[in-house]
C-alpha cells in the first residue's frame, strides 16, 4: 500500500501530446508549428498562440520539457508554438515584415482550421511586438498577454545596440571569451535563472539572425519604427491595437526595457493591465527570458497569465 | 545563546560603520528665507580654483535629508562638483536636517506637502544662492523627489534654473508591483496628513544591524551590493535620512491613482504642464531601481518639453555593476558612471 502511494506520488503527470507541421507561408516560405494538446483530451479548451523573440526558437517555450507551452497545456488549453522565419525550424527570412503580412496570417489560418475557439495570443519581446501589430488584422486574436514587448522603439542599451551592429549572430555569445557574459547582461541580468539553462538556451534556443532582419531591427530602433509594406507602420498599428492585455513587465530587461514597454498602457485603445515584480517583492525582478524560463516563472509568471486568460483576475 | 551572542558581537562591530562623519571644515552652512516664512538649511562647497560654471544646487529625495549629498568624503556629489570647479549647494527640505520643521508656536503650521517644497522651498533656495554667490542663474541636481521637486516648480514657470539633472525620479508609480497596492489600500489609513512619519528613528535603528543581512530584500529595494557597500548604506541609515511629512507622503501616494503627477488639491497638474518646461533637463534611470522604476523615469522625460537627455546607467551601457535607486548617489562608482555624466550635461548647458 506505501508502496503504492509512494509510486502515485511520484508518478509524473500525464504528458501534453506534442505534434509539429510545417505551414507554408504564401510566397512559398517553410514556418514550422508546434502543437501541445492537454493529456487525454483531443482538444484544448481554448487555443493559445505562443510567438517569441526574433532569433529565439521554441525552446524559449519548451526547454528540457519545461516552459510555458507544456504548463498551459496540462491546464487544458490547446497550445501552438509558432517558428517563423528565421526562428527555430522556419526559413531564413530577408525581412521582419514578413512576420505580419506573409507569416502570421499563414499560421492564424492553420489554428483556425484546428480550433473553433478565438486565439488568445502570448507574446514576447520584439517578436511579439510584430505579432501585436498584426493582432485584430492578419491574426486574430481574443485576448494578449504580452510579455516584455516594446512600443516604444529605441535602442535599448549600448550592447544591443552593437549585437545587432554586429549582424545579430547569437552564435558569436559562444565564441567569443566574454559572451556568455554579455548573453546574461541583455537576455537574463542578476536573475534566477540557472547558469545551464541559459546555456542552453542559447544554444538550443538561438539562432543567427540574418543580415537583412539584423539591419531591419536595427533601423527600427534607431528611427523609431517599422514601416510596412501596406503603408502603415508598426507604431501606427500599435495606436489601434485594442486587445485586452495583461503586459508583464521586466525591470532586468536589457534587450525590451520597461520603459519601452509600458507606454502600451497609453498609447493603445486596448485596455491593459501591468504587471511587474522585483525582487524586493517576490524574490526576483525578472528580464527578458526568465518571464519564461526563469526559476520563478512557474510560481509567479505562469498563474497570473493563465488566470487572465480564463478570464479571472482584475479586468484591465 | 550563541547566535545572540554573534548577532550582538556583529552590531557592535558594525557601528563603526554608522558613526557620523562630520561635514568638511570648509563646508559653510547657510539659511534661507522662504516666502512663507520658514527656514531652509543650505550647505556649501566652494570649488577648488576658480569656478568653471554656474553655481548647482542639490536636493534629496523623499525620507532623506542633504547628506545623501556629502555621506562622506569618498561619496560626496557635493565635494565631487566642488573638486570640479562647481559652487554646490546641498539644501534640506523644510522637516528634513537642519532645516526648519513643524513648530505650532512660531508659526510653522502643518501640514507640509510636496506642494511646500516646489512652491516655497525651492524659490528660497534659489534667491539665497543667486544673493551670495552672484551667479544669474543656477543649475540643479535631485534626486529621486528632489528631481520631482525641480519638474513641479519649473512646470509652473519658476525661474532661475538654467540646467537641471534628476536622478531617479518617478512622474508615476503605478506599474502593477504588490507594494503599491499596498501603499494605495493600507498608507492612507494609516497616515496623517499632519503628523510626521518616524522613518529616520527605524532607519537609525535599524543600521547597525544591515551588515547582519547578506543582500537582503531590504537592502536590495534601495541599493545594489555590486555598486555600493553596505558600511556606505548604514551611514546613509544613519544620519542621511529624515522624517516623512504625512502630508507629502499621502500626497505622492496619490500619484497611484492613475499615473498623476499633481498638486495635493488637484488643480495643477505638473506632468501635463511639463510640456511648457524650455530648461534643459538630464533624466537619468537605474536598470534596477526598485524604487523609481525605469519606465516611472521615462514617463518624466517624456512629459518634458524642452531639450531633454535620457540615460540608464546599467552594465550593458558600460557601467560595471547594475543600479539601485541610491547607488546613484552612494556606488563606490558613481562618480565615473553617473556624476560625469551629469557634469558634462550641465557643462554642455552653460550660458553663452
């Protein structure tokens, strides 16, 4: 009888079926979709669209069976992790653009065949800057929760300012003798986050941007937006976004500042609430990744976000 | 038994660190008339050799008093300006340091609010230091409400600021953090508006016993261990802090409400008639200010109208340690990563 409540004790939780499909994009562009299905169930209760950093793969959601993609999904929803280019499995991609009008609408029609439900949309860094621009046109979207996505362009310090100087080569943290370093300083400063999960994360997780997408990124920045191939621009769209949204704020931050994020709450017509913890709070100020991977995502990060998207928690 | 006996032995020895320093011998002390009546206490440097621009008044944040100014003779903005050639000027808010606090019989009626400080304060201080130094005009530094202090007075026009730097000081403090629904629900309950909030006697009890917490959470709200020491952070516990007014604190507590930079009645509102400022500003933000949050910094640049500049000091623009919200007056670096910074602005604003 011990025997067995121990053996139940420790049994691991049921596992979320994982599935992946390539998506082609209408020029013709591979983009890569993974799908995490609630143990047991042939649907989720709702589906949630995952869209990461540029540069930054599934693992940021999936690393080692940890992250937010399986977290949701043992909480019955039914999760999509999306690569597009120049992340994870997709295409190399010439141009960020691309993200809103070629990728996501490619992705958007996949789910929609799946799910009769809305998407709910988790967004995160510049990656999902783009997919709050595309939110409510080529993607639509029910709910957001945004997860240190900048508004606001600007370079966010002198050492991402000179990464994407550099040609944005996530590989080049490896081989030069200060940059797991400077990989910590802008994607995971002084928080809890273990040293080899970072690692490998950069490893696994990253990958080389190219030329065309650094020098796009970079010119946003600098100029202060994203113009667009159907005359509007990135800021302009950002103006009307008007999704309730649940933005998660990092003051570690050294890729998407705080500061470059927050401005949402006014410059939009969505009702948003904020968020933000520090470690005199809650043990840890969170940065750019460990809202996702960090050792206290789960505890802190992943609650508040899946009660917003049940609709729980204060209306923003 | 034991551990009383080596908690004891520690805050014995950590006393060392809390001893007062005493101002430098050729710190003038000086007071200046306000309006209504009140009299602020003024601290001065003079520079070394002959002055290289205007004279800059300095001004603390909330809870503190003009030793945040000069802690001592390695961390002192004062002395560093001074060094460089510049008049400096430390100033105490009225009910803070030697400066002139509640007093029913002489006529120095509560409540003291921020409104006091921009409306009263400030004007005097700068009047006395244009009379003796003879300079037109001033530049100034504050930090943390001291810059707030600065944003208020020139966004209802006040006159004879030429430069102005503020250190980590927040238009807005609502960002969804656990503190401040805190602060919002429990302080105004517990606050009067009249009364004087016993901050300095907690801090001056409590320095003695920092060095007994390695990197604590207390210890990591105000300041970062990699940028300051903990000896400088129980002498600033120790005769760097002051009294809160409960007026000023329900009065900055409001600013929860919707982001709202604004006189206690309502009736000015600052953020917005900081648009109207043509001063040229510096705003500087710590990465890691858990007390005047970067984007609460950002939010005071942007409402400001004039020439402006906005710099984060954080390891991945060259410093080499992250910033808390006092580091930037007491970091063993701040003199390289932060007051150069500051100098070079006001340098770079010097009348023609």
């Amino acid at each position: 009888m011990t025997a067995l409540v121990v053996a139940l004790l420790f049994a691991s939780a049921p596992e979320p079926t994982v599935s992946h499909r390539r998506v082609v994009a209408s020029d013709g562009a591979s983009l890569a979709l993974y799908r995490y299905l609630p143990p047991g169930k042939g649907e989720g209760r709702s589906p949630v669209l995952l869209v990461g950093e540029i540069g930054f793969g599934r693992p940021l959601f999936d690393l080692h069976r940890e992250g937010l993609a399986r977290w949701l999904a043992a909480r019955g929803y039914a999760v999509y992790v999306a690569e597009l280019r120049g992340q994870g499995k997709a295409n190399a991609g010439a141009s960020l653009r691309a993200w809103i009008h070629l990728d996501l609408p490619a992705i958007a029609r996949v789910i929609a065949a799946e799910q009769s439900e809305p998407i709910d949309l988790v967004a995160h860094g510049w990656g999902g800057t783009l997919a709050l621009a595309a939110a409510g046109r080529e993607l639509p979207v029910r709910r957001v929760v945004a997860l240190s996505t900048p508004v606001e362009a600007e370079v966010p310090s002198a050492l991402a300012g000179a990464f994407l100087a550099e040609g944005g080569h996530f590989s080049d943290f490896a081989a030069s003798p200060g940059g797991a370093w400077d990989f910590e300083l802008l994607f995971a400063m002084e928080t809890k986050f273990p040293p080899q999960t970072l690692e490998a994360l950069r490893a696994l997780g990253t990958r080389d941007l190219s030329s065309g997408q650094a020098a796009e990124w970079l010119a946003w920045m600098r100029l202060g937006d994203l113009p667009l191939d159907d005359g509007t621009t990135v800021r302009s769209r950002l103006l009307d976004f008007d999704r309730p949204t649940l933005l998660f704020l990092a003051l570690g931050d050294g890729f998407a500042g705080p500061e470059l994020c927050a401005p949402l709450r006014d410059t939009s017509k969505a009702a948003v609430r904020l968020r933000t913890f520090s470690r005199f709070e809650t043990g840890d100020d969170f940065s750019h990744v460990s809202l996702l991977l960090g050792a206290k995502a789960p505890s802190r990060v992943f609650p508040e976000l899946e009660a917003f998207l049940r609709g729980e928690g204060k209306t923003p | 038994m034991r551990w009383i006996a080596l908690a004891c032995a520690l805050a014995i020895s950590s006393c060392a660190a809390t001893r007062f320093v005493p101002l430098p011998p050729e710190a003038e002390t000086h007071r200046a008339k306000t309006d209504d009546g009140w009299e602020i206490s003024l601290t001065r440097y003079r520079p070394s050799g002959a002055p290289t621009g205007l004279p800059v008044i300095l001004c603390h944040g909330i809870s503190a008093n003009a030793r945040n100014l000069d802690l001592d003779e390695r961390h002192s903005l004062a002395r560093w300006l001074a060094a460089h050639g510049r008049e400096a000027w430390t100033m105490s808010v009225r009910g803070a340091g030697d400066s002139d606090g509640i007093d029913e019989e002489k006529g120095r009626h509560p409540p003291i609010t921020f409104d006091s400080y921009w409306r009263f304060d400030l004007p005097g201080v700068i009047r006395h230091v244009r009379e003796v130094s003879g300079a037109p005009a001033v530049d100034y530094v504050g930090h943390s409400m001291g810059g707030l202090v600065a944003y208020a007075y020139l966004s209802q026009g006040g006159q004879g600021l030429n430069a102005v730097a503020t250190l980590g000081s927040p238009t807005r403090l609502d960002w969804g953090t656990g503190l401040e629904t805190w602060l919002h629900s429990i302080a105004p309950k517990l606050v009067s508006p009249d009364l004087m909030i016993p901050s300095a006697l907690g801090a001056h009890a409590a320095a003695p016993f920092q060095a007994l917490v390695d990197d604590g959470p207390f210890q990591r709200f105000f300041y970062n261990p990699q940028s300051s020491t903990t000896a400088s952070w129980q002498r600033l516990l120790a005769y760097g802090t002051a009294d809160v007014a409960g007026g000023v604190a329900l009065q900055l507590i409001g600013m929860l409400d919707g982001g709202r930079f604004q006189s206690l009645d309502c009736t000015l509102d600052f953020k917005k008639d900081m648009a109207r400022i043509t001063t040229p500003v510096l705003v500087v933000a710590a990465r890691l200010d858990r007390v005047a949050l970067a984007p609460g910094v950002k939010d005071g640049y942007r409402a400001l109208g004039g020439p402006k500049e906005w710099l984060v000091i954080t390891r991945a623009n060259g410093a080499k340690g992250e910033y808390g919200h006092m580091d930037l007056l007491i970091a063993e670096r701040a003199a390289d990563e932060v007051w150069a910074s500051v100098l070079r602005f006001l340098d770079g604003h010097a009348p023609r």
